[in-house]
C-alpha cells in the first residue's frame, strides 16, 4: 500500500480542525439558554442506554490488602479489550493534532522515562499501573499518558446541596471526550463513545471492610469521583487557565514537588487515620498544591459542610454552603469555569442547573431524585457527559448511572 505525503496528510488535519471548528460555531449557538429543562427522570426505568451498556453503573471490589501489582486483575483483565480500544481513540486523537512523525518521537522519549514518572505516583499506585499493564498487555507508555488525561482536559457539573432538613446531598455530571476526535457519520465525541462502556463503581476494601465508594473508568487508578460514609464526598472538575498545562510540563520535566490531582484526592480517601472529618478533607485539599487548576467539590454529612474550592495550584477561592446561604442560596454548584465570573456564552451549563435547583428550592429537593433530575436536563446533560453519581455522606447511599443524551437539542458540550 501507498503511503500518503506529508502534504496530503497536512491538508486531511486542515481539513479535520476545519469541520472541527463549524461544529464549535454550531455547539456555541444558545439552543438552550439559561433556562431550566428538568424533567422527572428519576429513577431512570431504562434497563440499557442505546449504545447498549447497561443504565446503573456495575459495581466491582478494589480490594486494598492485595499486592498492589495484583489489586486490579480481576477488574481489567475482563475489559482488556475496552481499554485497548480507548487508548487506540486516545493514540488516533494525538497524531492528528501532532501527526504521525512528531507522535512517535514523543512516544519514544515516554518510553524512555515512563519508568520514572509511574514511581513518581504517590504511595503504591505505580505498582497497580504495572499491575494493569500486567493483567491488559497494553503498554506502560500508553497506560501513563491514561493517568494523566484528567490534568489536562475534561468537563463536568458538581453540586452540593444543603435541604430544608439541614441534610447534605452532593451529585456530579462526568463530562468527558471533547478532545480533536469527532464521529461526523453519528455526531458522536470518539473519546466519550469509548469511555462510557468502561465507567465502573468500585467498593474499595480494607481489612474486609468498605473504606470508600469511587466511579472511574476501568484502566484509571486515580479517583474524580468517591465518598467516605461518614466523612466527605468528593468530586473534581477542570479548572482553565492561560498557562497551558505549564504545571504538567515542569511535573513531567522532573519538578515533583506538586501533586497530581486524582491521586491526591484518592490518597484523601484512603487515609483514615488523619483524615477522620469532613473539615480534615477541606483543610487537605484546601493546602495541598497541584500540578494544575481544578476545582474540588467536597461535601459532608453536617449542615453547612460543602465547599468549591478553585485552585492555581495553590487555592485561590473557596465558596461554601455557610456563605451561600448568607447569599440567599442553598447549594454551592460548579461547572468548568470560575464561579466568580459570568459563564462564557459558548458553555452556560452552570445557569440553568441554578435555574432547576432554585426551581427545586430546599424543601422540594426529595435527596437523590431533584439531583438527577437536574444533572438530566440539558445543556447538564450533553454529548459529553458518561456518567451521574449521586452521593450521601450521611446514609452512605451511593448511585451511579450511565448517561446518554439524545435529541437535536443535545448540546455538543
């Protein structure tokens, strides 16, 4: 077979960024405004999404006393295939943006220090990323570069509501995919698509005993997603910044000293001996540094515990439910963008889920129904979004779904 010329294939990428870049001028239209579109949804009575996975989030068990190497196997191995085929999407995505000369030189020198950067992974979760690549055959270089995904792209909806009964509920949307690979023939994100069979709760095992609740995507072994019954609840969204993943690079040339996002929250989760409350949690996440921004959503089981804390890499803002209320508000909600600010007309997510809380109101919240039936309503729900958790600190309730928007009014993001 004959290979293409590098001009050709510079003209295919123009060519791709160019559709790319109409379907940005068309998710920018305000199809849905910043109005609330909620409906009863919940609980959802589909059994399967169209794709065909299942609605309600399988669950499996981490198991914390295993060997970190093996901890994973009995969870990957089934969905080996999975992961291939979501690191082939990731793999595809990067050569057309840097195309294929450029790729491999970049996957040569991550080969030669993939090493170094997976024991740079606090505590043993390097072993269990070894461990993975053990159990699936896929590649530590590819593997690592899954790790790290979540520090540089992904959006998302978290709330954290306080009801008429002083009760604290905290749910989240998982946005994930928007990333230069689109399926024009379905009108389908390529990286959403192949996230989504692979979305998995996790009973994360101690002594035989449940330590926390996590959601992630089978082949992640950071945590975006968990709940300590008892203790806190917590989520991630990203955060923007105009330094362009400087974090990341000086963190990948070798500067250490800031900590990588999810496992920092994972850690949080796992440490019972110092982090026994919710104000533990905040104070943790309110001082570590990062790598990057982020804002972390951390809710309790006591009135007045929840707080978006925003950060740089150090923190620069926290909003919490005590100075929501003095404002009149009931919930602390973030989407991708500082709170503080008005939300950019191309992505107004953040106005209608305020929109169908307040529509809500405290007393009319019913726990995990007006939560889902929130985070279901459009722009919330998009072509993006690969799942819902909704969490209680207090009861130790925890659910998840799969999610799958459908419909010409179906945001792009």
């Amino acid at each position: 077979s004959s290979k293409s010329s590098p001009a050709s294939l510079s003209l295919v990428r123009k060519l791709e960024m160019l559709r790319l870049g109409l379907l940005f001028l068309l998710a920018a239209l305000p199809i849905n405004c910043a109005k609330c579109n909620m409906k009863k949804e919940y609980p959802p009575t589909e059994k399967v999404i169209p794709e065909g996975e299942n609605k309600t989030v399988e669950w499996a068990v981490l198991n914390l006393d295993l060997p970190a190497a093996d901890r994973w196997d009995g969870i990957v191995a089934p969905r080996a295939e999975g992961i291939q085929t979501l690191i082939d999407v990731v793999m595809n995505a990067i050569r057309k943006i840097l195309g294929d000369d450029k790729t491999k030189s970049l996957l040569s020198l991550l080969d030669f220090l993939v090493g170094g950067q997976i024991d740079a992974f606090p505590s043993d979760y390097g072993d269990e990323v070894r461990g993975i690549s053990k159990s699936t055959g896929i590649g530590l270089t590819e593997l690592f570069i899954l790790q790290m995904a979540y520090e540089v792209w992904g959006l998302c909806t978290s709330m954290v509501i306080q009801d008429s009964d002083g009760e604290i509920w905290h749910g989240r949307n998982l946005d994930f995919g928007l990333f230069p690979s689109f399926d024009f023939k379905n009108m389908t994100w390529t990286l959403t698509e192949a996230l989504r069979p692979l979305v998995l709760n996790l009973d994360v095992q101690k002594g035989g005993k449940t330590l926390y609740y996590s959601t992630t995507y089978a082949g992640f072994a950071g945590v975006i997603t968990g709940l300590r019954k008892g203790v806190f609840s917590v989520s991630v969204d990203t955060r923007f910044d105009n330094k362009l993943d400087s974090g990341l690079i000086s963190w990948l040339l070798g500067n250490k000293k800031n900590h990588e996002l999810t496992f920092t929250i994972r850690q949080a989760l796992e440490d019972d001996s110092k982090i026994t409350t919710y104000q533990d949690a905040f104070n943790f996440f309110n001082s570590t540094v990062l790598i990057g921004p982020s804002y972390i959503i951390v809710g309790g089981m006591n009135k007045g515990e929840g707080a978006v804390i925003s950060k740089d890499s150090e923190t620069i803002n926290v909003i919490d439910l005590p100075g929501a209320a003095k404002n009149g508000s009931f919930f602390v909600l973030e989407t991708n963008y500082d709170n503080w600010q008005p939300a950019p007309f191309f992505d107004d997510r953040r106005n209608p889920a305020k929109e169908c809380l307040k529509e809500l109101g405290p007393g009319g919240l019913n726990g995990f129904e007006g939560m889902y039936n929130v985070l279901s309503a459009k722009p919330n729900l998009n072509k993006l979004t690969t799942y819902t958790t909704l969490m209680s600190v207090k009861s130790g309730a925890y659910e998840s779904y799969r999610q799958y928007c459908e419909g010409w009014d179906c945001s792009y993001w």
